[in-house]
C-alpha cells in the first residue's frame, strides 16, 4: 500500500531518501510509544543532504567489532577521564563534534564531515540506535 505524501509532511517529498523515517501518521514520538518510536533527527539537518555519500548504523558498528567500538567511544566520549561521560547521543543535546571524531577514527578518514544523526528504535528491544550520515572522501575505497 502505497502512503500518500500530504503538502503538510514538510519532512517527506516524493523521491526522498528518508521515507522509511516517517513509519506511522501520526508519527509515534519517543513519549507516546516509547519502545517503538518512529526515528528522528537529533543532530544536523532534517532533510537529507545531496553531499552524504556514507551512513552507518551504530549498533553495527559495535557488532562489527566490539572491542574497538568501546575503545574509541572510551576515547572521544569520555575523554580519558573515568567519571565523566559526555553522552553523545543525548536526544537534546546530541554532541555531534565527539561523534564526528569518533567517526573520523573509526572511518580512517580525517576530512570526513557529519552531516546528521538519526535517532531510531530497534523494535526488537526497545533500545534506541542511530544512524550516521557523513562525507567522506574515501567513498569506493
């Protein structure tokens, strides 16, 4: 069945990559349905960008390889103190900058730019995940 896309849905236009974003009308919100939220945007802009030519989900990256995933957010998100956390991935108060770094690390890629964090809901857990969009010149590679 096909959604129709209503002049009102200013995040959604015909062709956009981010209509698997909008799963519900009216959108399931993070109060509302709280373990299985349709996803937004928590850091950058809304709208997809022509420039991202990467994404990755944080959950795979961890499942990809746990060990340096810890590490590096040990790195970028705590900064080396042991107290501290910055929370990154805070909904209010994402910390793109730490992501980015972090990003930069993971990817190989010290020119890679962060174009915007989204926020989903693995409705298998309840758990939130997120998906980073970034421009890397180490796209192909």
């Amino acid at each position: 069945m096909k959604r129709r896309i209503l002049e009102r849905d200013f995040w959604l236009r015909p062709n956009d990559d981010d209509a698997d974003l909008i799963r519900h009308s009216p959108v399931w919100t993070k109060a509302g349905h709280p373990y299985a939220y349709d996803p937004f945007t928590i850091w950058g802009a809304p709208q997809p960008d022509a420039r991202c030519n990467g994404s990755t989900y944080t959950d795979r990256m961890e499942q990809h390889d746990r060990k340096r995933y810890h590490a590096l957010a040990e790195r970028h998100y705590r900064g080396g103190d042991p107290v501290t956390y910055h929370r990154p991935f805070d909904s209010h108060r994402c910390r793109g900058d730490l992501i980015e770094q972090f990003l930069r690390e993971w990817e190989g890629d010290p020119d890679l730019t962060l174009i915007r964090v989204i926020e989903y809901c693995d409705v298998s857990n309840g758990y939130p995940t997120w998906r980073l969009d970034y421009v890397t010149s180490k796209c192909g590679v």
